[in-house]
C-alpha cells in the first residue's frame, strides 16, 4: 500500500486577511497568490491558504482548544533558526527567543500570528 509522500495544502480561516498576509511575508517570503478572498505561500511542496473567516465566526483562537495547536515549519541547523530569528527581529515580531525543545531536545522558536495562532519554526537536522 503507498501512503502519502508530503502535505499538499493546508487551510486557515482567519478574521483579517490583510493582517496574515503582512505577517507571512515576513516569514514565509512573497505570497505565490493573493486574491480579494485568499493569500497563499508556499513552504517546500506544501501550500498555505489564509482564507477570511465569515462575519459570524468566533475569533478567539485558542490553542488549546480542539484543533489546530500549532503549526511548526521545519529547519537544518542553528544558523537557520538564528537567521529566522534576526528576521523576526527586524520585522518587530514577538517571539520566544531561541529555546530547547524539552521532548526532543531540538532548538525552536515560537510567535503567535495575528489570529492568535502560534507559529514555529524548529530545527530537525539535516536528515529533513
């Protein structure tokens, strides 16, 4: 039996789309399509929709709660995460800072993007 290879696509509702997209850009590079109704990026193979959620949707994200906790973008090495690091810097993102992963014992860095979601960026090695 094959299984799949990789992720194709991932889709996120969120309140201000204009907000999200400023946001990625500085962590992801230029969106690859932006319309009226939707930004996308691309990260590896796998694509990244922001959609706008509807005028009735609950916009207290929590990462808690069922779904989503978090979305964690992979890295080959310290250097790289270092990099991401000045770039969120210099972008005035919060962020945690360079931290230890205490299960894996990988480095991380954590932000939350301006729904709320958190976002990481974490060093596999270069086996990714």
């Amino acid at each position: 039996m094959r299984y799949p290879g990789f992720i194709d696509h991932l889709v996120f509702r969120v309140p201000d789309l204009r907000r999200i997209e400023t946001f990625y850009t500085s962590l992801l590079g230029p969106p690859i399509e932006t319309t009226a109704t939707s930004v996308m990026f691309r990260t590896g193979p796998t694509r990244i929709f922001f959609t706008k959620a509807g005028p009735d949707a609950d916009s207290n994200y929590d990462k808690e709660n069922t779904g989503l906790n978090h979305l964690a973008f992979g890295l080959r090495a310290l250097a790289e995460l270092e990099e991401v690091r000045d770039r969120l810097d210099r972008a005035q993102i919060r962020h945690s800072g360079i931290g230890k992963d205490r299960y894996g014992h990988r480095d991380y860095i954590w932000m939350d993007d301006p729904a709320g979601m958190r976002v990481e960026f974490y060093v596999r090695g270069p086996e990714v």
